[in-house]
C-alpha cells in the first residue's frame, strides 16, 4: 500500500508491505531450479517486511521529480524526469 499526500510541491509518502525473495537474494523464484530436488529445498522463498517513509518534490506541470525515503530494507534516493 502508497499513500501519497500533500500540496503544491511538497508530497509526503508512506509505504507498507511485503517484499518476496529467494534464499540466493533474488526478487523471482525460478520455475525449475538446477541442481533437482535438493537445489529446490535449498532455495526457498523469504518475505521481508517493506515498510518506508518519504519527501517527495514534485511540481504541478513541471518535470522534475526528487525523491527521498527512509525505511526497511533501506534509505532511498530518486531523481526523475515527469512527462
């Protein structure tokens, strides 16, 4: 879940969820591991809690975005072009 709030240029965020990953630190699982069916024990999947707060500089009809957060797993920092 997002919640983005705030006016004119300045946005707050919050953000809470879930993050899955495997054991080797992946984002997707893959359908048939190598290795058989002792790869596939090994290679089990892990949720992580994703849980961040965050500033947002985002002018109406501009074209920068700046973005920072700080949360679990890490600190964040997001330069971006709007269009």
């Amino acid at each position: 879940m997002h919640l983005m709030t705030g006016a004119n240029n300045a946005h707050a965020e919050f953000t809470i969820g879930l993050r899955c990953m495997d054991n080797d630190g992946h984002y997707f699982y893959p359908e048939t591991p190598p290795g058989g069916a002792a790869e596939s024990e090994k290679n089990q999947l892990s949720f992580f809690p994703n849980v961040s707060i965050g500033f947002r500089y985002q002018k109406p009809g501009g074209h920068l975005l700046l973005r920072t957060s700080f949360g679990i797993p890490f600190l964040q920092v997001s330069l971006g072009y709007q269009f």
